[in-house]
C-alpha cells in the first residue's frame, strides 16, 4: 500500500453537514454518526455494520456518487487515472466503499483492512471506467427513469430492514429468531425485490464461505473476533435469508394469475376476409358475415368452382376466423361437394329447412372432399346454424 495514500486518508475531525433524520425515521434509524474520537478494535465491526445500514436506509446512488468523489478529493496526489471513475455507473459506487468515505469524512479513522478495501476497489473502478471509454465512445449518460429510481430506492430500503436483522442477530449472540420468508409475505415484498435482496446476499455470503475456508488472511483479520461456530452461524442465517427470497420470488411467480387473451369482436376477426357479396348469374345473396362468428355450422359456395362446402365447428365454442380462413372447424365431418345446377341452391340450401338442406346435400351425387376452410373473392356466405 502507498504510504502517502495511507497517511492521507487518516482524518482527526469533521467539517461535513451531519445527516439528521426527524419524527419515525429519527426513531428508527437514528442519525449520522461524527466520528469524534477513535472506535476501540473489538466494536470496529459492529460500530461499522450498524453505519453501513443507516446509510443503506437513507442514501441514494448519487449521495455515493458524491461520497467517493469527496474522499478522492482529500487525496494529497490524485492519480489522473481517478477521472476514469467519472464514466463508472452510480451502481458501481453504491454500497461499502462509499460508507466507508462518508465515514471517514465523518472522522472515522480507517484501518489497514479498511484502506486496502478501498485502494483495491478503487483500482478495479479505474479499470471499469477504462473500459467503458474504450468500448463505448463520447457516451452519454443516461438518467434512469423514475420507476427505476424508485425501484431501486426500495429495493435499498429492503435490504437495509435485513441489514437490521443481521445487526440484531450478531448482538444477540447468534440467536436466531428472524423468519425472513415472513418478514418477506407480511411486507408484500415484489418478487423484483425479492431477486435483486437474494443476489445482494449471495456476494456477502461468498465473502463468509471464504474466511470459513481460511485461505484469505485480509478476511480472516477482519472476522478475527468472531468464533469459528459465530462465523458459521452467520454464514446459516445469510444462507436463509437467499433461501427465503428465492423461495418468495418463485412463490409469486406460481401464483400470478396469466395474462387474459384479448378478445376480439366480431367485426374485428372478419375485417381481412375475403368473400363475395352477391352473384347475379346463380341470384345468391352472401349474409352478414359475422354471422359465421360462433356458428355450429355454415354452408358456403365458390362461384368459380360451383362448390358447396358444408362446415361443422369443432366444439360448443363454435367457428371463428383468421383472415380468410375459417377455424375451429371439424376436419373430419366438414366436407365440399360440386354442384351440377347452382340455380336450385337457393331453394334447396337456402330457403329450406336444417334438416331439408342436410338431407338435399346427402343426396348429391358428387364425390365429396374435404373442406379446407379457406374462403377467397368467390365464396358466398349461403347460411349458418
């Protein structure tokens, strides 16, 4: 670590304007810590969780914005590579490293741990911002929109009421008595919320299954005054809350009601069907042709083929349309015949009865085919039942 970068991060006092909050919120979550004397060791972690949930509760992306620029300017020699930070999503500031500023501003004094966190996070900010100039050109940032903004102001306010949890559980000497999946039911949480809470705890988790293992001396000084059966206990009731979330999430995925299909009318569905209106020639007369919307069945003829075609719906549902194509319609029973003279389909198909034009169709003589269902310019809407 840059010595220089150490020494100047150390601050003995504050000139910052102290975060007050008012009424329930005062209540709740108190208000912003000024570090006026140096935190003793062994209260280091818990002094520290519990400034990181009011800031949590209380700020904004671009409060964290502001915090991080803030500590960057107190730097006795700021590195040009720092302005890389400036192309960095506000996203990317959120969190640790920026309570971690403000605290410091506050007259926090930093320890080793702490100071290389930064330092680390910093460099990998640099990077991103490096790469987001390389990738993308004179950008311009773009303000999210104001369900994204409060989608992620209460997001932040989810996570800082766990946050709490977490805080309480720690002093209550790792008793669990939190039901996360309640706490996510009776707060109505949005199965968004839900995911985003299960990826926020899932990276802190990471963090404990590393100091369980061992290997990462930084981590194993920071959680040096928890005992091996603390870290353990803690690592169950992170390992919960994502349970929880996840298990809430997919509940009310399960139980969201489908989206209803949109009903069309019927003057919508035969709008690009294609028919004939009248024929002089054979005196036929097409009806209206909404007529065939919920028919159970349609008798049509084709002027150019001089074909009937007889249509049966398939189910109670009855016949509908698709452009110029009849559907729902039995394939099996639905068939065509020719007729050798269209003159006498008016009487015998039109004019007559069900029953009449079944018994008149029955009676021709024609091989019958199967009805396809598609109507064209020529096809005279004779009847339906």
């Amino acid at each position: 670590m840059d010595k220089k970068l150490k020494t100047s991060q150390i601050r003995s006092g504050s000139t910052i304007k102290k975060i007050v909050l008012s009424g329930v919120e005062g209540q709740l979550y108190g208000s912003e810590r000024i570090w006026d004397s140096e935190v003793v060791e062994s209260e280091r972690n818990i002094q520290r969780i519990r400034s990181f949930n009011f800031y949590n509760s209380q700020c904004s992306e671009k409060d964290a914005r502001a915090y991080v620029e803030t500590y960057i300017k107190n730097l006795k020699k700021q590195p040009k590579q720092i302005e890389m930070i400036n192309h960095v999503n506000d996203q990317e500031l959120y969190g640790p490293l920026a309570w971690l500023c403000r605290m410091n501003s506050a007259g926090y004094v930093l320890n080793s741990e702490e100071l290389q966190y930064i330092e680390d996070k910093l460099k990998k900010l640099i990077i991103s911002g490096k790469e987001k100039i390389e990738t993308r050109r004179d950008i311009q940032k773009i303000a999210p929109v104001d369900i994204q903004k409060r989608t992620t102001e209460a997001i932040h306010k989810t996570v800082a009421e766990f946050d709490n949890k977490i805080d309480e559980f720690v002093e209550s000497k790792f008793k669990d008595g939190f039901d996360s999946y309640a706490f996510l039911k009776s707060n109505s949480v949005k199965p968004l919320y839900a995911k985003r809470i299960a990826e926020i705890y899932t990276k802190e988790l990471k963090e404990i299954k590393e100091v369980i293992r061992g290997k990462d001396e930084q981590l194993n000084e920071g959680y040096s005054n928890f005992k091996p059966r603390e870290i353990k206990k803690l690592h169950d009731f992170y390992q919960k809350m994502i349970d929880d979330s996840k298990l809430w999430e997919d509940h009310l995925k399960k139980s969201k009601a489908p989206r209803k299909k949109k009903v069309k009318s019927a003057d919508q569905l035969i709008q690009r069907l294609k028919y004939m209106k009248n024929d002089a020639e054979f005196k036929l007369t097409s009806i209206e042709p909404t007529k065939l919307i919920g028919a159970c069945e349609a008798w049509i003829f084709n002027a150019k083929t001089r074909r009937v075609d007889h249509y049966f719906s398939n189910d109670v549902d009855g016949i509908s349309i698709k452009g110029s194509t009849l559907q729902n319609i039995n394939e099996k029973t639905s068939i065509a015949k020719k007729i050798r003279k269209p003159l006498e389909i008016s009487k015998n198909i039109v004019m007559a009865t069900s029953r009449g034009a079944t018994k008149y169709f029955d009676a021709i003589k024609t091989k019958p085919i199967q009805s396809t269902g598609r109507l064209n310019a020529f096809s005279i809407i004779l009847r339906v039942g």
